[in-house]
C-alpha cells in the first residue's frame, strides 16, 4: 500500500510541474513579436467617363460571368513585377481580393452610366440579352526604371461578348491601360490602381453599351 505521504507528494509534484509549463507557455506567448496591420487599400473609388444621359435606345440586361483574373494577382496582396522578377508589396493589401473589387467597380460603372446596357442578377438571368465575359489578364505595378523610381500600373482585360438566343459571340476586344503612379509610396501605387481601373470600365461599358460592335 503507497503511504498517504507518499501520494501528497506525488500530487503536489504534478501540480508544480503543471504550473512550471504554464509559466514556459505563457512565457512564450509573451516573446511573439508584435507586428503592425497591414495597411489597407482599394481601387474602384472613382467614377468612369460613361454616358451622362439616356441614348434613347431600348436597353437590354446583360449578365456578367465568373471573372478571370490573373492568379497572381486575384487575391488581396498587392502584385508588383520588376523584370524577371515579382514581389508582392509588404505590409499593404487590398481590402478584399483584387477579383471582389473589381466586379464591384464594375457594377457600380453600369450603374452611373446612363446608355442601354444594365447588369442583371442570376434571378434575372432569363431574362438576360448578352453574356459578357472578362478576363483580367495583367494588373500589377512594374518597376520597368528601377525599384527606387514610381512603377506604372498596367491592367489588361479582354472582354467577350455573347447575345444569349442565339449563342453568337458578337464582340471581342481587349482593353488596356498603364499609369504611372505619382510617387514610390503604396498610397499612390493604389491611386494610380484606382485610375487605370476606371479607364477600361469607362471604355468597355461604352463597349457594351454599343454591343460589342467596333
């Protein structure tokens, strides 16, 4: 039979080494380093050049497939390209992925122009003319004088159009824009983002707007 004394002890000792790894534990956590959050951006702010008034034309929905981005570039990290070379930008992130923002932006250029052309929702769907296609294929910075110097925003998205009765591709174009960021600060990176962006919404709202043609 183990004596009382015996087994005191024994649980006093399993008690003690409970509370030395915790100590260690708790010792640990405190020795994680602490890190700032990431600074967060978006692109999309700023309105595109659409049509300001009615064209008179019957207007007609068009629904917007899964938009193709270029993976590198389709989460929420910010891509930059130096050569050969290709980094994302420290500390800096979309505030959600880069494909979210951009069909936002997109829906809100839609929205603000006033020619025939309007986004439907997959309820809508039967109720659909065209199917509009996107494939953001380029958006990043690139750094083409050097990593000290302000990059270029470059953003490439070719775009089809389909008409849904009967399954006709009637447009295919590819739209591209570059702006040069005002400075080497991520605050203008994003800005510059933001212009690119609404120059090729701008461009291919009109694009649909005239169906494909051209």
């Amino acid at each position: 039979m183990i004596a009382p004394q015996t087994t005191v002890l024994k649980a006093m000792t399993r008690g003690a080494a409970l509370v030395a790894a915790a100590s260690l534990l708790a010792g640990c956590i405190s020795l994680f380093p602490k890190t700032d959050p990431a600074q967060l951006y978006r692109f999309g702010a700023t309105t595109p050049q659409v049509q300001q008034t009615a064209s008179g034309e019957p207007s007609f929905g068009v629904f917007l497939a899964a938009t193709g981005f270029d993976r590198a570039a389709a989460s929420d990290r910010i891509l930059t390209v130096s050569g050969t070379q290709a980094a994302y930008i420290k500390d800096a992130r979309w505030v959600t992925s880069s494909v979210g923002l951009f069909d936002s932006a997109l829906q809100r250029a839609f929205d603000a122009d006033q020619g025939p052309a309007r986004l439907v929702d997959r309820p809508e769907i039967a109720r659909t003319d065209y199917v509009l296609k996107l494939d953001v294929r380029t958006f990043e910075a690139r750094y083409d004088h050097g990593q000290a110097a302000a990059p270029t925003i470059v953003v490439e998205v070719h775009a089809a159009l389909d008409r849904t009765r009967d399954r006709i591709v009637v447009g295919d174009r590819s739209f591209k824009a570059s702006v040069t960021a005002g400075d080497n600060r991520v605050g203008a990176i994003a800005e510059a983002f933001d212009q690119a962006v609404a120059k090729i919404l701008g461009e291919l709202v009109a694009w649909v707007d005239a169906r494909g043609e051209g």
